[in-house]
C-alpha cells in the first residue's frame, strides 16, 4: 500500500527548545515552518541560530530533525541518506560527549535527542534494505527512549518510538504466542504519542496513519488525517494519506479532488516533490480508470510519462513503483 512506515521507522518530527536558544530567534516560528513543509525558511533561521551559538546542542539536533523530516517527505533516503548518516553520527558523538556532564531535565532531553539520532540513522539504512545497520540502529534507540521513560513516564514523545518497536516487531512474530499483545501495547503507545505536545503529536499522527491503513481502518486513519489537514490544509504528508484512503476505500470522486490538490501543490514546492507528484498522477490514473473514464486515465497517464522527471529521481524506489503502475493500467486500456 504504500507505507512510509516500517518495522525500523521511529519517525521524527522532533523539535525541543530551552532557555539556551538565543533571545530574538522565535523558535515556535521554526516549528511551524517544519510541520508546513518550509524547510528553507526553517533551514534559514536555524543557521541564524548556529551562528550565534555553533555548539549548541539543541540548535544541532534541530538541524537534523529538519534534514530528516525533508529527506521522509521527498522520500529521497537513496539520494541524501549517507549524506544524512554521515551529519547524524557527528551529532550522536557530540551529544554522547556532553551526556555525561548534563542532570535532570538537561539529561533527560539529550537521551531523548541521541535516542531519535539513533532513530534516524535506523530509518535511512531501512529505507535502503540495510537492514543489519537499521536493526542495530533501530535497537539503539529503542533502548535509549525506555531510558527516557523509566526516568520520566509522562514525557508522551518517548512513547511513539517504542510504539512503533512494539507494534511492528510483535507483527513480524505474530507467529508467536501472546505476540498479539505486544501489538495492541504498541499501537496504544502511539496513540498516546499522538496527544503529545506540539509538533510531536504530528509525527505521531503520521506513523499511526499508516498503520491504521495497513489494517484497514480507513475511517480512522482519515479523521486523525483531517484532524492535521484543518490545521496543515496543504500539507501533502497528509493529502497524500487522504488521497490513498479515498482510492482505497473506492471514493474515487474525493481521490481525483484530493489528488489534484496534492498535484498542484507539488508543482508549486521548489524543489519540486517529484514522489508526491508521481503518487498524485498514480492516484489520479486508477480512480480515473475504476471509474470507467478512460478517455481520461490514458491523458492523465501520458501527461506524467511524458514528464521529463530528472533522471537522478527516476531511479528512487517509490517513484519507479508508480510509473510502473501507470504503465500497467495504460497498457491494459490499449489492449482492450
């Protein structure tokens, strides 16, 4: 179906400020940038703080939670995840340096932070089919975020990685008996990440989305989706989640709406989010085609074959995926 989320995903719009962030630099304008997708604008004010302060710790993870959220959102881990793993495991030496000088709350938020590193790295070697690198990433920072919870059993965000750990391991060992529960521990973990604080409570909501997809539990997966589109109204994370609920769920009429909004606001992002535009063309092409408009499904189909996509992203897994797919139903149509 598509899923963004995998076994090793322990997402990650993660964001944390304290009182060491220079005075002037609103930091909440930075999140909001991130969680809009204005990754430019949020890179920009991020080097204003790393100017003022270039060892701030704080400041550093933040500049790789919007490297990472950038890179899941133009899925482009075979384009910049070494580049990202390389930037991740200075950061990880720099924050396992100052951990042991750090207490209390300082000492709490820098193993969360060097949890979500180990995190990251896990998801950019997934992404990849690395999975030896992922796993032992994956379980890094598993164990680093039950740290954080045994330490501080409210901090909600520590809930969405062990989630995830749970809920996709005890699938994989469904054969297992009991495993079921570890399942069910996990997706409630999730949930509760989703009423974290701001933006944590948005990663959250994405990576249950996708789970609630895979387990055909559409309507819930749209209302968590429309919950952040009424805040996001063009946040293509989750026009993309909703435009694939609607063809699952045989909406074709809302696919094609939805779809043509994703599309639209694709071409406008610069740099162009080649994924999204292909998966809004794919959406568009086989609600097109399920709804007997065949006239339409061949245009539509030929628009984006005919695109002139640069050949570095041709290469990337989800968009050959799509073209494929595209392909398939076109050529189906002219056999006929």
């Amino acid at each position: 179906m598509g899923i963004r989320n995998n076994i090793l995903t322990v997402v990650l719009i993660i964001i944390a400020f304290t009182e060491s962030f220079s005075v002037g630099i609103n930091i909440e304008l930075i999140q909001q940038d991130l969680v809009a997708q204005r990754y430019k604008s949020a890179k920009e004010s991020l080097q204003c703080l790393l100017r003022q302060n270039p060892g701030d710790i704080n400041a550093l993870y933040l500049e790789l939670a919007i490297n990472q959220t950038e890179i899941l959102d133009y899925e482009s881990y075979s384009l910049e995840g070494k580049q990202f793993i390389a930037k991740a495991d200075s950061i990880k030496n720099i924050i396992e340096t100052k951990l042991p000088s750090l207490r209390g709350q300082d000492s709490v938020m820098c193993l969360f932070y060097l949890a979500n590193v180990y995190g990251g790295i896990s998801v950019m070697h997934a992404k990849v089919g690395e999975w030896i690198e992922g796993t032992k990433n994956g379980l890094a920072s598993v164990a680093l975020l039950k740290k954080v919870k045994k330490v501080q059993p409210d901090f909600l965000a520590a809930n969405l990685g062990v989630g995830l750990y749970n809920y996709y391991f005890g699938n994989s060992m469904s054969w297992i008996p009991f495993s079921g529960n570890k399942v069910e521990r996990g997706l409630s973990d999730i949930e509760i990440a989703t009423r974290s604080e701001f933006p944590f409570n948005y990663a959250a909501k994405n990576s249950l989305c996708w789970i609630l997809i895979d387990r055909e539990e559409f309507k819930r997966a749209d209302s968590v989706a429309g919950s952040v589109l009424e805040d996001y109204p063009e946040n293509t994370i989750f026009l993309r989640i909703r435009s694939m609920i609607d063809l699952y769920t045989g909406a074709y009429p809302k696919a094609i709406s939805h779809a043509n909004q994703l599309l639209a606001i694709s071409k406008d992002r610069a740099p162009v989010n080649w994924s999204d535009m292909v998966a809004a063309y794919y959406i568009l092409v086989e609600s097109y085609q399920k709804s007997g408009l065949i006239n339409e499904t061949v245009i539509t189909a030929d628009t984006i074959l005919n695109e002139n996509i640069p050949p570095t992203f041709l290469t990337m897994p989800q968009i050959k995926k799509n073209l494929k797919r595209i392909r398939d139903i076109k050529e189906k149509l002219c056999e006929k």
